[in-house]
C-alpha cells in the first residue's frame, strides 16, 4: 500500500515542478517524472504477493501468478511516452532558435 503512495507522491513532485517551473527543459523532466510514476503505479498493479511468472505448470496448476497484461502496456507507454518526449525536446530547441531563451515568461512577452 505504501508503494501506492510513493507513486502518488511522485506524481504530486512532478505536478509540482509543472506548475511551479518556467523553464522549458524542466517542465520536459517534470512530465517524465509524472510519466514515470504512473508506469510505476501500472506495474504495480499487475503485482502479485508470493506471484509466479505466468508460464503454467502441468504438475502444480494451482499457483498465483503475476498479471502480464499491465507489464505489456507499461512497455508499449514506454515507447510512446519516449517518442513524445523527443518531440517535446524537439519543439524546445526550436523555440529556443527562434527566441534565444527557455523562460516561458520572456516567450509570452517576445512577439515574432
């Protein structure tokens, strides 16, 4: 249960820095911070106290298995949430080419 929390707490960190930050860079770890502690909390939730690998065993088929189904989708998040953040880091270095600053504040005022 406590796992749970540390997930959340690290989604309110990463909230935080989102929120709170005006760099551009920053803003970019903050959301994998996010990204990262909701993998956290999809792993997690295929876990299975005392679980197995799910390959079933002819002699013992009565066993707790760990559930493959949220590991599956964490991997393939994995790949989209590392497309995006280059994207993301792509679309950042253009903006700071044009404006020569990564201060979302001196963005907003700069017109061009």
């Amino acid at each position: 249960m406590t796992a749970y929390w540390l997930c959340f707490i690290l989604f309110l960190t990463g909230l935080y820095g989102v929120i709170t930050r005006r760099n551009l860079v920053k803003i970019a770890i903050s959301l994998s911070v996010m990204e990262f502690s909701c993998f956290l909390f999809l792993a997690l939730t295929g876990y299975r106290e005392g679980g197995v690998a799910p390959i079933v065993d002819v002699a013992e088929p009565v066993q707790t298995y760990v559930d493959p189904l949220p590991q599956a989708m964490v991997l393939t998040a994995i790949v989209i949430g590392l497309a995006t953040t280059a994207m993301l880091m792509a679309v950042i270095i253009r903006i700071y080419r044009k404006y020569g600053t990564f201060d979302i504040r001196e963005i907003k005022n700069l017109r061009g």
